[in-house]
C-alpha cells in the first residue's frame, strides 16, 4: 500500500517527504498507516512491538529492522535529507527521525545483550589473584571459581566474570613465573651487543684508549653506533676531554718548586704582591665554534666573517688584594703598539709609578712586591734597574732572586688564571663596534671588581703555590681539570 500525504501541511519539509518515500516499514497487509503531521512517521506502533514480541517470528523480524538500519545510514550521508534541526553528531536525535522511544530501547537493551562479548574487562591485580586461589581451593574447578567470583565482587547475574580461559591462562603464569600478571617482553634479542663483541671492543680501548670510536669501530669491522652503546651501556666508560698544555723539560720542575717555596718564604702574610701581564683584546671578540649556532628551520649558510688583522687594544694590569693599577693601554697617537723595552719603561716611569705611590700612602704600606713574566721587553736591563728602584730586592722575575719559572701553564700569575678571562667574558656581551667602546668597557670592568674578589683570587695563588710543591713542581692536574 501506498502512503497518503496531506499536501496542505506545510511543516512537512522535503526530507521528512523523502523518508517517508524509502517504505522503510513493511508493507504487510495487517500494518498501520500513520499520518505525518509534527514528526516523521513511525516505525512500529507500541501493539505491533507488543504483537511481535509474542510471534513465533520475532528474531526473523528483528532483523528485518536491522536491515532497514542499514538502509537508513546510507540516506543519511545525503545532507538534504536531515532536518535542519538535527543534531548529527547525536545519533539518538537521527534515529529519531524513524524510529520512536520506544524501538530504540529496544535496540539499546538488544544491543547490550552481546557487548560483554567484545568489551575487555580490567581485571586488576586482586581479581587475578582472588581467581588463582579460588581455583585452587575449589579443586582446580573453573565454574566453581567463576562463582565464587562472582559473590567475592558482588556482580550480577548478566555481569562479566572471567572466563575459562582467561581463568587457565592465569593459573599457568602463576605456576611458570609466580605471577598472574603479565610480563614486559623482553625484546629482541641481542644479535650485536654480544659477549663476543663486547670483549672485543674492550680489548680495542685497552690497546688505544686515545683512539675515537669511530676508528674502533672500523678496526673492528662494528657499527659506530654498536660501538658507542657498547662503550656506555655495558663498559660503562665515558669519553673525557684530553687537556692540551704546554711541556715541561726536567729542569723545569725544580725551577717551578724553587719558585714557589721562595714566594712563599720572601712574601710575609701582610706583604703586598702586585701581579702584572699583558693582554690583547680584539675588536671582533673570539668565536667558539662548538658553541656557535643558530636556530632556523633550514641552513640559510650564514657565515661568521673575521678579518685577518681584527683592530686590537694591547692591556697591561697589575692586581693585587688591595686593587687592580691600570688599565694602561700601549698606542701612540690612538693606535695600538708593540710592547718592547723603551714602552715598558715609560709605562713603568709614568704610570706604575705614581699609581703606586698612591696605594703606598693610602694603605700605609712599604712591604710591595713585584711580579712579571720572562718577556724581552720586560728583562732588559733598563726595565730591571726601575723596577729595582721601585721594589729594591722585592721583584719576582727572571734573573732576580725569586726567579718567575718558563712554562707554566698552570702555575701561572693571577692576571692569567682569572683576571684576562674574566674581563673577556664581560667586556665581550656588549659588542662593542669601536675601540674607543672597547676600551671604555674594559675600565668600567675593573672598576667594577670588588675588594672581596680580589681576596679571593690571590687566596687562590697562595693555594696553587702549595699545591704544587706538593707536586714536586710538576702539573697541578686537580687545576688543570678543575677536580
């Protein structure tokens, strides 16, 4: 039979019309027509449910329904055919469209019958472990188990318990591994990190241990990458940096102990040492390129240009606890100069001086001492005879009493250990574009030096002094690889 619409409703939009053309009901002579007049018609009347529930043919008409679902979704994907007022994301609201409350509780409750069936139940450490025993006191008996279950957590009678076969697996874990739980694979195995080839690799670094992984493994006919996890995961070895310094003869360590011993003999607890250097500071700054990068989403191969002469100011300081003399910039005429002998003489005349002179009355204090290093310029025999003047018998410099040693890279003077790195790495944060900046920000840098610094670092000259008697004037390694 066909159905009648009633052209003068004119709340029938064009979807609902369309819905009622599909014929999603059956069209058996014994069912009830029903009129469209504020929902789409429906699909079964209550007393047809109820009718069919009582008919020896329920499950044959059931699924006919499912069909008809099936039906329906291949429409829906059409947009034209949904209510404007349809929400599509609720697919009760679309199935209402078709079907009334009442099938579709019944579609839900049939549903729910199976989904126990395909649904994984969480089953915790307690229930695997209540099954276990209750398996075993129960005789081995797997329905005993499931009912005891079943009272032990309170579940209802169309509840899940866990069935035979989980109950079975369970049982064979405990008795293979002493735990119902299951157990993190233990992965591939090895087939390269074997003894073998770990014994090799640490024969190889025994033999060489200054040679890079990357000809180790080469050598060894392994992976890079083998070898490197090889070294860290099962060698346990890490690869520390090899300190480069400058060579020592012989001759030197006595010379080293000599010095330090007399420092410290000459140079009373309350005596002033004044210790000077040069120091060239660049324009351009210094470039580490283990630390030089740049964050981009590709290289856009930008370069770091240097000039091969970068314009330089050439520094020479003393410092002591009490203060730093200087700076005082080599140049004539605003360009900088070499330092020879005549320039160092008239830095020492016109600048050393009367700076220290200064610190003489300030702090009232005759005991000064002096300290430089071998350089020409510095041992000639002019700069010797001022300095004499100055510090008469109290100098620390080659061909004096107390002899400065060649060659110590660690033993060093505080200028070098801490004064030059130090001013490097502020002055150097700015940038500065001239060397007029340059030289303004290296004066603001030492002026900025607190007393208690100062303390500090010649603390630590005395310390390096003692440390390397104790090395009988040899390296101070705990210096060199600050342990």
């Amino acid at each position: 039979m066909d159905m009648e619409i009633s052209d003068s409703d004119e709340s029938i939009n064009r979807s609902r019309r369309k819905a009622l053309r599909l014929r999603i009901l059956s069209s058996s002579s014994g069912e009830d027509f029903v009129s469209v007049n504020n929902e789409v018609n429906e699909c079964f009347t209550e007393e047809d449910l109820v009718s069919k529930s009582e008919n020896e043919n329920h499950d044959e008409e059931w699924q006919q329904v499912k069909e008809r679902t099936l039906v329906i979704n291949e429409y829906l994907e059409e947009e034209e055919f949904l209510h404007e007022n349809t929400d599509c994301n609720d697919p009760f609201a679309l199935y209402k469209l078709f079907f009334t409350d009442y099938i579709l509780e019944k579609i839900v409750e049939e549903t729910n019958k199976y989904v126990t069936q395909f649904v994984m139940m969480p089953w915790s450490g307690e229930h695997r472990g209540f099954v276990v025993e209750a398996f075993f006191k129960n005789g081995e008996s797997v329905i005993a188990t499931q009912r005891e279950f079943r009272t032990r957590f309170g579940l209802r009678a169309n509840e899940s318990v866990p069935d035979r076969k989980t109950i079975l697996l369970w049982v064979r874990r405990v008795r293979a591994t002493g735990s119902a739980l299951k157990r993190k694979p233990p992965g591939r195995p090895k087939n390269v990190r074997t003894s073998e080839n770990i014994a090799a690799v640490r024969a190889s670094i025994e033999q060489s241990p200054a040679r890079s992984a990357r000809k180790h493994a080469k050598a060894l006919g392994i992976s890079e990458r083998t070898v490197r996890r090889i070294l860290h995961t099962d060698l346990h070895l890490h690869p520390y940096k090899i300190m480069v310094c400058q060579k020592l003869s012989p001759a030197d360590y006595g010379r080293r102990l000599d010095c330090c011993k007399a420092i410290l003999a000459a140079v009373p607890p309350t005596g002033i040492l004044w210790s000077s250097d040069e120091a060239h500071f660049h324009l351009s700054g210094t470039v580490n390129k283990q630390n030089f990068r740049y964050w981009a989403a590709e290289n856009s191969r930008e370069l770091h240009a240097l000039p091969l002469h970068s314009p330089k100011v050439t520094v020479w300081c003393a410092m002591s606890s009490i203060g730093i003399i200087g700076p005082y910039f080599f140049e004539e005429g605003g360009v900088t100069v070499t330092v020879n002998s005549n320039r160092y003489c008239n830095m020492l005349e016109n600048f050393l001086c009367p700076k220290n002179e200064e610190y003489r009355q300030k702090h009232n204090l005759e005991d000064f001492w002096f300290q430089q290093d071998g350089a020409t310029a510095h041992t000639a025999r002019r700069p010797r005879e001022i300095l004499q003047e100055m510090f008469p018998g109290r100098v620390i410099s080659l061909h004096e009493a107390v002899q400065w040693p060649p060659r110590s890279p660690d033993l060093i003077s505080p200028c070098d250990f801490f004064l030059w790195g130090y001013l490097k790495a502020e002055v150097f944060k700015d940038r500065p574009t001239s060397l007029n900046q340059l030289k303004e920000a290296i004066q603001e840098e030492i002026e900025g030096i607190s007393s208690d610094m100062l303390a500090t670092v010649m603390q630590n000259f005395q310390e390096r002094l003692q440390m390397c008697i104790g090395r009988q004037g040899h390296h101070l390694d705990d210096i060199i690889f600050k342990t």
